[in-house]
C-alpha cells in the first residue's frame, strides 16, 4: 500500500457548480512530492503564462503534502499556489493550523478551484461528499465572524475552515486566506483570487487517516522524531516565548528592519519581544495539528486603549513589520493590528512593510496630510498605524492605495515614491536585514515567489543553526559574501522540498536531521529515498517554478535589490557601513543553478524529462 497520499484530488468547476474527483498523478508525485511541488507543475500545465490572476483562467489550487496530517511534528502544513495577482508572476503561500490535516482526513490531498462562481458561495467537504452553497448572507463579515457563522450553519464546531474577509472579497492585491482563526495562506495576494473566483469560504471535516506503508517502522521513526523535536534548545524556546523570542537579539546583532531600513538600531526592540509578550499579554501558546512545539501565542489585553482585545497574538514578522519598520513599540497596538489583519484578512508582512513606506514618504513629501485624510503618518505613532490597518481593510482612502502593495503604490503617488518602497518582483520584503545576513539578500533577490524568507533560510547556517548532514558544520561569517551562493541553493533546495512534503520549517532547522526526514518519508510512503533525493526533489521544484516565472517574462534584471539595500549603508547598530554586494554573489549563484545568463531560465534537462513522462 502506498502511504502518506491519499490518490485523489477534487477539481471544483464555479462556473459551472460543479465538483468531480480525479486521480493524483503518483508519477509526479514521486518526484515533486504534492504540496508546491505538484502545485507548481499543475499551474505550469493549466494556466497559461498570459492569464489574468484574478480572472476565471487562473486556478487556485490547494495541496497538502505526504506528511501532513501524519502526526510528524510539523507535517501540518499545505500550499496555495496561483498566478499572483500581486507580482503577475508564479504565487505559493503555505499555512499550518488544523486545516491542511482536515483536507487529507476528509479523503483528499488538495482541492483546485477554476472558474468563476456567479454569485458568492463557500465549498462545503464532509468525508468526501463535496457541495458549494450560497455564500451570499456571508458578504462583508471578516474571517472570524465568517468561520463562526459556516460552523453554526453546518452544526458542527469542529468543522476546519479556511475563508478570505474584507479584502479578499474587495480584490485588495494584499488580501490573504485565514484558517482557524489566526493561521494564513500568507503572502502573495491570493486572497483576492479566491475573492475573484465569488468564493468565500472553504469548510471541511473528515474522519479519515492518512495511509502509512510500513506502520511498525514508521512508528519508531516517529518515536526518535518526536524526541529529538521535544528535547531541542530551539523547540524550548519557541514553545516559552513564541517565534518572536529572538527580537532582542536580532536587534544587538543587526538583523531586525528598523525605520523601513533606514536604522540599525531600536532601543525599544526590548519592548515588543517575544519574552516581553509572554510576562505582559500572553494567555497561553498554542499548538497546530500534533506539533509539540506549540510556537502559537493566545493574547489578551486587559488596560489601555486595546482593552478587551484577545485572540491569536502577534509572531515575528508581524511585529518587526507593524513594529519596529514603524519604530512602534506599543506591543499592545501591533496586537490589534495584527487582529484587524487577521479579520479583513490582510498579509501582516506587506500590510506592515505597506505602512511603513507610506511613513516614509508622509516624511519626505510623496504624501501630504490631504493625501492622508489628515492622518499624521509619523514614525511610531501607533494609533495612526492601527487606522491604516483598518483604512486598508476597508479599501478606503490611502488605504486603499496602499492595500495594493508598495509597487503599485509608488505607481500611483508618484514623485519620487519609488525610492521608499522596498519589493523585489512586486512582493514587499520581510523582516530579515540583508545587509547583516549576505545569503539572505541573494534569496531575497532570486525567489521564485518575490522577496520571501521561507524559501531559501540560508541565514540559518550564519546564525549558527548548525547541518552537518550536508557538510555545514561551522557558521558562516553573516558579513562574508563567499560561499553564500553554495548554502543559498542548498537552502532554497530544502525548503521546496520541505514545501512539498507538508512540512513546518521550525522542528527542521537546528532541530532534526535530514536522515531522519528521510526515513520517516520512506516508512510512511513506501518510496525509498535518502538526504540527497530530498534535495535533487527540492531543486527539481525550485527550477519548475523558475521556469513558469520565465514564461510570465522574469528576467536576470529581475533578481535585483532594492538599491537601499546594495548602495545605503547601513548608519548605526551592529551591521553599521554594511551593504549587499549582491553582483558577485548572483553571478556564481547562476553558474550553480545552471541558469541561462541570457534569459534566466533553468537548463535541467530533468524539466524536459518531467514534460515527457506526463
């Protein structure tokens, strides 16, 4: 028996209201994995390069991977995948929580969504049994108020619903998809596919297991993983003080975005860290599907002008982003922002780079009260940041310049905007210094999805996060340019895969091993594979996207920086007179890839196989 897929996917047609079943390619399966992976190659197949992201030809296609739902800690996690309506290029974005799981329990691994529904409707997914019901009544109502309203529809608390708010119905191009009341399909504006498509919500709950070739041998491998998960430093700490537990330390060492990149330096970083959350508004961390790690933090405000405020709380990138971009260092303020994100169902990561560009430019004359409503757009004034969360929610005034991200913004503001806003292929860049960390910025600059953290951690190894496995037994200078092109690959290599197996990066990375993820894979799937297959899978994918990104016209000139980053130094703090020598690095990383010069594209005859063998 094959295990870890399930072997069908549903195809759900909104045009025409229909729902049918077909079989997972195992073919593809074997050397994508599903996930981003297989999400990657069905969009390369299906939705032409010149499609309109958010017309009836795009597709907006959720997978999960062959761990999720398996009880690994980390497998929790699925994709969306689409063209972006954002960057008009190749989108993913994943998410954790229950929902990935739910999907496979209920007797799929992933759903594709096509067309066009002609009046609002939500995907009902019951053990197999697959409707679209009128949506209408559910118009206008933010994600919680969405998902509570599904759930009391359908008599059942426990169903798992994924849904978009406000400004995914609005077709805001930073619009995300929330699950489970705090968890995201983050970045890269498919909320607003999804709001295109007349789709509000999807809701599912299924019974089902997933499917395990060797039980007893996947059993121990589970027992040894979840004991090197368990007794890790890092799982120790993620679990106290959240994913924000380093903020303190990454402002002394240089790697926390401060003033839309203009400062190494942020005396309140002590204020908005993961250590301060947890003496100050913590209720209680939380867990997705099986994970001991429990990073999730439960948040309630008791004083103050948020009072009454509780909920999902705030992680890392969202407080550097709605924090310390915007030199705020009212913790409780970035708490409701990241709520009123959460419920218009906005990216956190853009909507907060987003503001802090329009600081910048109030600062500097792009903007002028009359352009904000009167709003004072100062440096750390946290109720102004609270109000354009909410303005951009509503797609109203500023904010609804701004709720399409900063390139197009600076488009539209014009007089010199360009110069504030800080995006590489159209996506706003996260909350990692590429001055401090080299390899960082050759990721941010060669991404397939735009400026992204996630798909290529390669910091990891300058922070100390140690993989001997694949000869990375020593840190590397953050400051050195050498050998950063190497450890770039590798790592962009093993977060594809890690994509398209379903796994959560943070009981990966200076916690497990490799080896041990393949022998979990090879017990749970029946399929062998080792350390290496891993990464030839991850660089197989990483190159079909890179391919499907050339057929929508990105170039060499696109894997770029923003000039902030490769000509401004920066002027204080720990990486001070530090910029990204970005030039050298991308030429070996070229050599490395094996990236056409010329045209950008992947010259892997192992695409062409895949073409062939499908």
């Amino acid at each position: 028996m094959l295990g870890g897929y399930i072997g069908s996917l549903l195809r759900v047609d909104l045009t025409r209201g229909k729902v049918s079943e077909e079989a997972l390619n195992l073919a593809v399966a074997k050397r994508l994995f599903t996930g981003s992976g297989y999400g990657a190659w069905m969009l390369r197949r299906e939705v032409p390069a010149g499609a309109d992201p958010l017309g009836p030809g795009n597709e907006l296609i959720l997978l999960t991977g062959p761990f999720t739902g398996s009880l690994i800690p980390g497998g929790t996690r699925a994709a969306a995948v689409a063209k972006s309506p954002l960057t008009g290029i190749f989108a993913e974005t994943n998410t954790a929580g229950f929902f990935p799981s739910e999907v496979k329990f209920a007797g799929y691994d992933g759903l594709v969504l096509m067309g066009r529904a002609s009046s609002p409707v939500y995907l009902s997914l019951v053990d197999g049994r697959a409707s679209l019901l009128p949506a209408r009544h559910l118009t206008g109502l933010d994600t919680y108020e969405a998902m509570d309203a599904v759930k009391k529809e359908l008599g059942d608390r426990q169903v798992k619903v994924a849904c978009i708010g406000p400004a995914g119905e609005r077709r805001a191009r930073l619009a995300c998809i929330i699950n489970d009341d705090g968890r995201a399909f983050g970045r890269t504006g498919l909320g607003a596919v999804m709001g295109a498509k007349n789709l509000k919500a999807i809701a599912v709950r299924g019974h089902g297991k997933v499917p395990v070739s060797h039980p007893r041998e996947f059993q121990a491998s589970l027992r040894r993983y979840r004991e090197v998960v368990l007794n890790a430093q890092r799982t120790k700490n993620l679990r106290r003080d959240g994913t924000a537990g380093g903020i303190e330390t990454f402002e002394k060492t240089g790697n926390l975005p401060i003033r839309n990149w203009t400062k190494g330096s942020f005396p309140g970083a002590v204020k908005i860290s993961g250590p301060t959350m947890s003496r100050s508004i913590l209720k209680r961390p939380y867990a997705c599907f099986a994970c001991p790690v429990a990073c999730g933090r439960v948040i309630e405000v008791s004083s103050g002008p948020y009072a009454g405020l509780s909920g999902p709380g705030p992680e890392y990138e969202t407080i550097a982003t709605l924090g310390s971009m915007c030199l705020n260092d009212d913790l409780a303020a970035i708490a409701k922002a990241n709520d009123l994100c959460n419920r218009y169902g906005l990216d956190t990561i853009s909507t907060g780079c987003a503001i802090a560009f329009a600081i910048e430019c109030y600062e500097n004359g792009p903007l002028s009260p009359q352009d904000t409503g009167g709003l004072r757009l100062t440096w750390g004034n946290a109720e102004a940041i609270v109000e354009l969360v909410r303005l951009m929610g509503e797609m109203e005034g500023l904010g609804q310049v701004l709720a399409d991200g900063v390139k197009a913004a600076s488009a539209r503001i014009g007089r010199g905007a360009e110069r504030y806003a800080l995006e590489v292929k159209g996506l706003e860049v996260p909350a990692h210094e590429p001055r401090r960390f080299k390899s960082m910025g050759l990721g941010y600059a060669t991404a397939n999805r735009g400026a992204c953290h996630m798909q290529g951690l390669a910091n990891c190894i300058e922070r100390g996060l140690l993989m001997p496995e694949y000869g990375l037994s020593q840190a590397l200078d953050g400051f050195a340019i050498e050998g950063k092109a190497a450890v770039t690959v590798l790592y962009q290599n093993l977060c594809s895969a890690l994509d398209a197996l379903g796994l959560c990066k943070f009981p990966v990375f200076g916690v497990t091993s490799f080896d041990l993820i393949a022998e979990a894979y090879t017990h749970l799937t029946g399929w062998e594979i080792d350390r290496q297959g891993i990464l030839a899978a991850g660089g197989l994918i990483y190159d079909l996207k890179r391919a499907y990104n050339v057929s929508c016209g990105v170039k060499p000139s696109d894997d770029r920086l923003p000039e902030r980053f490769t000509k401004e130094a920066l002027p204080d703090g720990f990486a001070k007179g530090q910029v990204c020598e970005l030039n050298p690095m991308l030429e070996e990383y070229y050599q490395l890839r094996r990236w056409n010069k010329q045209t950008g594209a992947p010259e892997d005859e192992r695409l062409r196989a895949l073409d062939q063998a499908t």
